[in-house]
C-alpha cells in the first residue's frame, strides 16, 4: 500500500501522478504492462518506481516471443533498478486480452498481436492464434497475478485516480484498441476468464472497411480504434490518428467531419455502458484519447446529454487521473 494516504486524494487531469513507494523494508515488485503496441516494465520499491523500460510488442518468431520478451526486459529493469531478480516479492502484469486458458495457464488472443485470428488481411507478422503468457513467466516467479488491462487500470484508477470513492463505474481506454474495465456496486467484474469489459468487441455496424484484428467486421474496435484509423482513412489522407486529429483540430473539414463520426461511435458505446450498468463515471485514458483529450471530451459527452436523463444526468466522462501512466499503475495496483 502507498506509505502517504495524502497522495491518494482524486485527482484532475492537471494534477501529478501519484508518487507511490513502497513501506521502508518490504521487498521490491514489479510491474509490466503489456499492450498491443509496446510493453513498459519498471520495479517499486520503497524508493518508488524506478528502472522503466519501454519497448514495441513482439510479434515475431515463436508463439513465446512475447513472454521472452518480458522475461528480458524483467532482467534489465532490475538491472537498471539494482534489484536482483531473486528478490521480486511479487510480479504483477496487465495485458490486453482476451485471455484463453490453456490447462490453466493464461495464453493472450489478442486481436492486435495474434495474426492468425483475422489471418493476412490484418497485415500482422505471425500466425499466432494465441500468445503463451503465463507458462514462462510462472516458471521463474512464484507470486505472479495477471489481469486483463481495462481491469487492472480500472483498479488502479479506483486507487489513486479519477475513480476514488466511486462504486459504480468504469475506466475506458481508446489507444491501440479499446478496453473497459467495469464496477458495480462496489466490485470489479471479471467474467468466466478474467475478459469481462471488452466491450471493443461490440458489433456496431455493418461498415465492410472494419475489419478487427480479432476477424469481426463492424465492431468498436474496428471503427475507432489507433490502428483502426490508418487503415479506414490511409485513402483519405491520414496514415495516423495523430495526423487525423492535428488536421480536426486545424478546422480541416473533411477531418472534423471524421473525427465527428468517430466521437459519435465512440460517445454512443459510452453511453450504452451507462445505461446498462447505471454508472456514476467513466474515466478515459490511452494514447488516442490523452493527446486529444480537450478536443474530445466534449464530442463524446455530448453523446451522453440529454438522452435518457433518468439515466444519464450527473453522469461525468473525465481524463483519467493517472493521466498517460495508467498502464505503470494498473500493473502496480495488482501487486502494490
């Protein structure tokens, strides 16, 4: 638990992240935070987050590429942070999913690493159906817990963020892909395999440019998503969400008149979560969002007000507390 409650007050989207340690004594975790674009990994200790690493997601080679991958950077962090390996009391490790048990053991078919589950139109380097995860890393960490992402950000943010003393809500992420994590009445929810909250999955249209990574054609994902915006849009101009919303917010017209579209998606699948579990707040993160946030906050509230007041009103979108650091916090919140 964080030495300073102090530090744990709600925090705006101005406000510094949280600076957690550790008690003076107990043994260093770590943290990985694995997502389809890149892994961050970084230790904690009573000297607080130290030894960050940051590379792209592999995809490339054997099935257990990625898991390798993390078993190196693991080493070099604790390198970097003077811990030794041996010492981890704990690791703690929030993936993007959807996770599938293999004899128990969580393996990852997730959509934007595992090129086998939409197959070469997706234009992913392998042909993984799944991603082995917990196998390798389970044979060198006795303490080990993995959880979906959108859950784990959703407990850190409940912790040390825009979600603190709330019961009833949800923290959203709209980066590579899109993930939720979920909270009624007090509880995360989980699900059968630890995947509750992909609600990217959700078909929304029938538009035949939406392929997701995961094969579906037309679901959230597919129509909003970082990833996606390259691949619908390439033709028009915008090889990037970057490029897209630089020219939205410039007055460009055809780019508002997109980005307009997808707020309107994005704002409408917000609201069906509020309106289905009775939500008091979502807060948003990820790369898409952050960088962007003033632009879109209101075009995705906008979704929101006035529709269904009963269920609607008093209902708040915030930038997420723990601003473009809750991944760091989410792999933490599991272990911390």
């Amino acid at each position: 638990m964080p030495t300073d409650p102090a530090k744990a007050q709600a925090m705006s989207a101005h406000d510094e992240a949280p600076d957690v340690r550790l008690p003076a004594g107990a043994a260093p975790v770590a943290c990985v935070d694995i997502g389809g674009t890149k892994v961050a990994v970084s230790v904690l200790d009573p000297q607080g987050i130290r030894g960050r690493l940051v590379e792209p997601t592999a995809k490339q080679g054997a099935s257990d590429a990625l898991a390798q991958q993390v078993l190196r950077m693991l080493d070099t962090s604790c390198a970097t942070a003077q811990v030794r390996r041996g010492d981890l009391a704990a690791v703690g490790v929030a993936s993007c999913g959807p996770f599938v048990l293999k004899q128990g053991l969580i393996e990852l078919a997730a959509p934007n690493i595992c090129g086998g589950l939409a197959g070469e139109a997706r234009g992913l380097p392998n042909t993984w159906t799944t991603a082995v995860l917990e196998a390798p890393l389970r044979a060198v960490f006795r303490r080990l817990r993995i959880e979906n992402d959108g859950i784990a950000a959703l407990e850190a943010e409940r912790r040390w963020g825009a979600l603190q003393g709330l019961d009833h809500c949800a923290y959203v992420t709209w980066s590579t892909g899109i993930g939720v994590g979920l909270c009624v009445d007090g509880r995360p929810l989980h699900g059968k395999n630890g995947n509750a909250g992909h609600a990217g999955h959700m078909f929304v249209s029938d538009n035949q440019d939406a392929l997701c990574g995961c094969g579906n054609i037309g679901d959230l994902e597919a129509l909003v998503a970082g990833n996606a915006i390259p691949r619908r849009f390439a033709v028009l101009g915008y090889p990037d969400a970057a490029g897209l919303l630089a020219d939205a917010r410039a007055g460009e017209m055809q780019a508002v008149t997109l980005v307009d579209d997808l707020c309107q998606v994005m704002g409408r699948a917000l609201y069906n979560l509020v309106v289905t579990l009775d939500l008091q707040r979502i807060s948003i993160g990820g790369s898409v969002f952050w960088h962007h946030r003033d632009y879109l906050l209101p075009r995705l509230q906008a979704q929101l007000t006035g529709r269904l007041p009963a269920l609607t009103d008093g209902v708040e979108l915030v930038p997420a507390g723990l601003k473009d650091r809750v991944g760091d916090y989410a792999a933490l919140a599991l272990v911390a």
